[in-house]
C-alpha cells in the first residue's frame, strides 16, 4: 500500500513536469546584443549560442545587431536601443564617466589591440610613432595607455580618421595603425609584407577585451534573464571553439561573404592564447584586475581616481531557476517511474540497490573533485597571482618615466623590479603548465602545426627583446614536400615548452650572441632544434640540465628557479617525444615530436604565409 500511494505522488509530479514545460517553450524574452564590430569569428559563440539553440531553451529570442565605425555599444545599450552589448576595457572609464554598465564576462582574457608598422620604413620601436601619421580607432583607451605609459600623448602623433582596412597601410597613406592581433594581421600576411607589432602586454598592460555587458536596469531588474544569457554565451563559445571549421563555415554562409573561410579559421586559431579557455573557463573576471585596470587609466588621467566597482561586476544570486525545478521534478518523475515499472517484487531490492550506488557514486564524485581541486588551485592562483605582478611592474614603469633620464641609478633599479616581475611571471607560467600535466588526457590532443606556432613565438620573443638577435629556420622542412607538418598535442603546453626553450637560450647567449630555431623533418619525426651562442652544455650535465631546479654549475648566473627545463622535457615526454642536450662548445637543445601524417594531397595552412 505505502508503495502505490508513493507512485501516485510519481504520478502527479510527472503531471505536474508536462504541464510546466509547455509553458516555458511558449515564453520567450525578445533580447538585442550589439556587436562590437561586423559579423565575423570574433562573435562566433554568440552564432553558436542561436544555432545550437541554447538562448532558446534558456527562453531567450536573440537578435544580434552589427555595429557602424565609429559607433560605440556603450551609448546603444544605454539609449535603450539593446539590453546587451560587447565593448572594451573601456568600460570601467564608461562608468566613471557616469554611464550605468555591468560588466557580465569577458571573452578574451587577454587583449587582441596592437599597434602594426610595416619594417623597413623607420619604425624600429614604438618611440618613432612621434610625428607619423597613424590610425587610431575608436574605444581604444587602452592603445592610447599604452602610448602614454611610453611618454606619447596624442599631440605628438598625426591622427588620421581609422579606414578600418590594412589598404591604408599597405599603400603607405599611414604610417601605423590599431589592428585587432585576431584579425588585420590575416590581410597583412597574406600580402607578404613584413610587418612589426606593438602592444601594451609590452610595458604589462594586459587588459580584458570584448566585454559582455548590460545596464544596471537589466541587472537588478532581470537577474536570471541576465544569467540566462550568459549561461547560453558561455556555451556556445565552448562549441565555437571545439568546432571552429563549422562555425567557419556557418559564418561565410550565413552572415556575409566579407571574409573568406581560411581568414576565419585564422581569426579562431589566433582568439584560442586570447581566451585562455584551457586556464580559465569562459566569461572569467577578476575583480582585484579590474581595479588595476581602472586604476591604470586614472594614473594616466584619463580618468578619476575615485572610481568604484561596487554594482560594477555581474554577481548572479544563488538560488535553483523554474528551468532547475523543472529538470529536477522531470528527473525524479522518471527515475522513479522507472523503478516502478520493474514491479513491487523487486522494489525492496532496487531501492537497496539504489541507495548502495548513490554512495559510491557520491564518494566518487566527492574523490573526482578534490583531485580537480588540487590540479585547478595552482592555475587559479597563478592567474590571480598576475595582478599584482602587472600592478609592480606597471608602477614600475611608471616611476622609471617620471625619473630623469640622467638618473642612471634610478633607471637601474627600476629596471631590476621590472625584470624581477617578468621573471616571477615566468615561473608562474612554467608552474602552471606543470600544473596541466597533471591531469593531461591524450583524448583531448588534437593536430597542431609545428611552424605556424614556431613562427608566432619567435615573433613575440623578437618584440619582448628587440636588441637580440632571434632567427628562424624551417628551409628543410619546406625544401620537402613529402615531409608530414603536423604533431597531435596540447597547444598551450607546446606552446610553454618552446618558449622556455628560447628564453633559457636568451639567458645563456651573449646580448651580441645569436639564438637560431630550426624545425626539420625525421624520420617519422619532426625536429626542433634551439641553438645559441652561450657556454654550451658539459657532457657531465647533458641529463642533468632537464632535472627540476638544477642549475649548471658552469653557467653564469643570470636568475631562473631551475624549473624552465624540467617543464619543456615533462611536456615533450607526455606528448611522446624526447628532449635532449647536446654536450658542444656552444648551446644546442633537440626535441623531436612523432609526426601526425597528413592525408593524400592535404596542404599543410603554414605554406605561403609570410
């Protein structure tokens, strides 16, 4: 008898499950979200969000709206012409200037904003912008940050109204220009040009960009509705990111021919370091970096300084949603109906049953999340760590302008907190990936491009250390057109093995001395090889340089914790290859990687690029 009045209690409850969900599909809030900038791969999650239907099993009818030059979101939102927008760091200046925005989750961890010049024309460093003529578009507070943190204000510049297009460069109308790292660079490169970067990441100026955001009406007014997007943002940028040829595809079809399918896979492939998604899951904010991302701009003057961030970040209140109770009431209507349909016979012994495995799997669970807990604490700290070194080395920099530049004691001080600052970033990198190699999953590997990446890195090391000479070799490895390009791994973690590879040769190596990358093919193996022009490695030490915190006693002293090395070799070995040094006159490291082997007539993306 207690088990059939319990099942018609089931019955109800799966009554009560149909008659809510027809209800909730029927409701839907029509939402507007303006676009920072025209349709293309930088507001790929928002198209997945629609496509997928995540905004509408949220109860959400999206529309998304382009953006004109020189419009700002900001002003969109506010006037009422959309509950949603995506902007910059700019806005914690917005907001001090008294517009009501909420700051709901950045896409881009890091900004994509940089300054481009053609080499050969002049421009060695960011100082010979005075006088040329240069592009600057709007909502680029953070550009103008940067220039001033170098001692360059707008008077000493030529502005020219931004054409939005690298033609005006090419051509030499101007000089310079503010591109997105994510996107111009594509047109640039495919012209064959050599061209040069400037960002303000240089002088530690690492802003988030592309903002999701609202207004306060909308926050305090409909805080699940604003959750509710967020949530759908936070999917379908997760699908975006781990189908990028798709949604390529979804994009040239579907909102516009302006970019070709190989410039949006480009624009994908250069947002992943941006996002940081294998770090932080999408959306993250940090207050304590906001606060020195206003305070950033209020030591500049381009803002007060009494800005406060109270209302200022989205906080969604705890509580279970109408869509929770009824995922929760549909479940136990099921489960439990389930159960009844194996009969009363058996009811005693499936509940036992039952109970028996919710245990085990709740201390599985319980097990799964402290192991994940440990991996992930020393990530979250070293991101969060990030903040306070950008805000030294920031200050820093700032005091080191504000010196006389015959102060030659003072600049040297403020040079070694500088370099102190990017050292400690360094270990917090390399700790972090070690952190990853934790709990790394083969599953997860997919086809990477050694040249490409080589390419990238040794780029930004020649923009971090201008006076050294860095070069790059990959004629082997394009002297043979049979030779396979691709290794199957982790990015990122390839991405930390390499640097670390290059910045123990810039350590090592005489500021006269050179540093030479080389990638070449093996058989069934690619090779990387980094040599430079330092002391070289004895034969007694050849093992010993990969263990962690080991130091040749042999090598000049010039700062690490010894852990550089042991990274690059725990990394390679997981991705099954091998790291070696050779015992020469001169620094050498070998790394080979098994190849990937492309198909019949696949072209690798690499070829033809400048």
């Amino acid at each position: 008898m207690k088990f059939c009045r319990f099942l018609s209690v089931v019955v109800a409850l799966a009554l009560l499950a149909a008659a809510l969900a027809p209800a909730r599909a029927d409701v839907a809030d029509r939402i507007v979200i303006q676009l920072k900038w025209r349709h293309q791969f930088q507001f790929a999650g928002y198209y997945a969000a629609i496509e997928q239907g995540y905004f509408r099993a949220a109860g959400l009818d999206v529309s998304l709206i382009e953006a004109h030059e020189g419009e700002d979101p900001v002003d969109v939102v506010t006037a009422g012409q959309a509950q949603y927008g995506i902007g910059t760091s700019e806005l914690a200046v917005a907001r001090a200037k008294g517009a009501r925005v909420v700051a709901l989750a950045a896409t881009y961890q890091h900004s994509p904003y940089g300054i481009a010049s053609l080499r050969g024309h002049g421009i060695d460093s960011v100082h010979d912008l005075v006088g040329r003529k240069i592009m600057v578009e709007p909502q680029a507070a953070e550009i103008w940050a940067f220039l001033k943190t170098e001692g360059i204000g707008p008077e000493r510049l030529t502005l020219v109204p931004h054409s939005f297009d690298t033609k005006s460069l090419l051509a030499g109308d101007v000089d310079a220009m503010t591109v997105y790292t994510t996107d111009e660079t594509y047109a640039l490169k495919a012209a064959g040009v050599d061209f040069q970067l400037y960002t303000a990441r240089s002088v530690d100026i690492d802003f988030y960009s592309d903002v999701l955001f609202t207004t306060e009406a909308e926050a305090h007014g409909h805080p699940a509705r604003v959750a509710a997007v967020v949530e759908a943002v936070r999917r379908g940028w997760h699908y975006a990111m781990a189908h990028p040829e798709e949604m390529a595809r979804l994009i040239a079809e579907r909102y516009g021919e302006r970019k070709s399918y190989d410039h949006l896979l480009y624009e994908a492939e250069q947002s992943r370091p941006l996002m940081a998604l294998d770090v932080v899951d999408f959306g993250y904010m940090n207050e304590g970096r906001w606060r020195h991302i206003a305070d950033t701009y209020a030591g500049l003057g381009m803002m007060p300084a009494t800005l406060s961030l109270d209302g200022f970040l989205f906080r969604p209140e705890p509580g279970l949603s109408r869509e929770g109770v009824l995922k929760l009431v549909a479940a136990m209507a099921l489960a439990v109906l389930v159960v009844a349909g194996v009969g009363g016979r058996f009811y005693a012994l499936s509940r036992r049953l039952r109970h028996a495995v919710a245990v085990r799997e709740a201390a599985e669970g319980e097990l799964r999340a402290a192991l994940a807990q440990e991996r992930n604490l020393l990530s979250i700290l070293a991101h969060d760590f990030r903040t306070p070194l950008s805000v030294i080395s920031a200050s820093a920099q700032l005091i080191g302008f504000c010196l006389s530049p015959h102060d030659n004691r003072g600049q040297r001080e403020i040079g070694k907190i500088v370099a102190a600052a990017r050292r400690l970033s360094e270990l917090i990198a390399s700790c972090l990936a070690k952190d990853r190699l934790e709990g790394l999953a083969t599953a997860a590997f997919e086809p990477v491009e050694l040249a490409p990446l080589m390419e990238r890195l040794v780029a930004e090391w020649r923009n971090l250390a201008p006076s050294r000479r860095i070069y790059l070799d990959i004629a082997d490895l394009a002297a043979d057109p049979s030779a396979a390009r691709r290794v199957s791994g982790d990015r990122g973690l390839l991405t930390v093995a390499f640097s670390n590879l290059i910045d123990n040769a810039l350590k090592y190596a005489p500021v006269e001395g050179r540093v030479i990358v080389s990638l070449s093919p093996g058989p069934g193996t690619l090779v990387v090889r980094v040599l430079d022009d330092g002391p070289g490695v004895r034969e007694e030490d050849r093992d010993r340089v990969f263990e962690k915190y080991y130091r040749s006693p042999g090598a000049p002293t010039t700062g690490g914790a010894g852990i550089g090395l042991a990274v690059v070799a725990g990394i390679i070995r997981a991705h099954g290859g091998s790291a070696s040094a050779v015992a020469s006159q001169r620094g050498e490291f070998v790394i080979t990687l098994p190849v990937l082997r492309d198909g019949p007539g696949a072209a690798p993306a690499w070829e033809g690029r400048a």
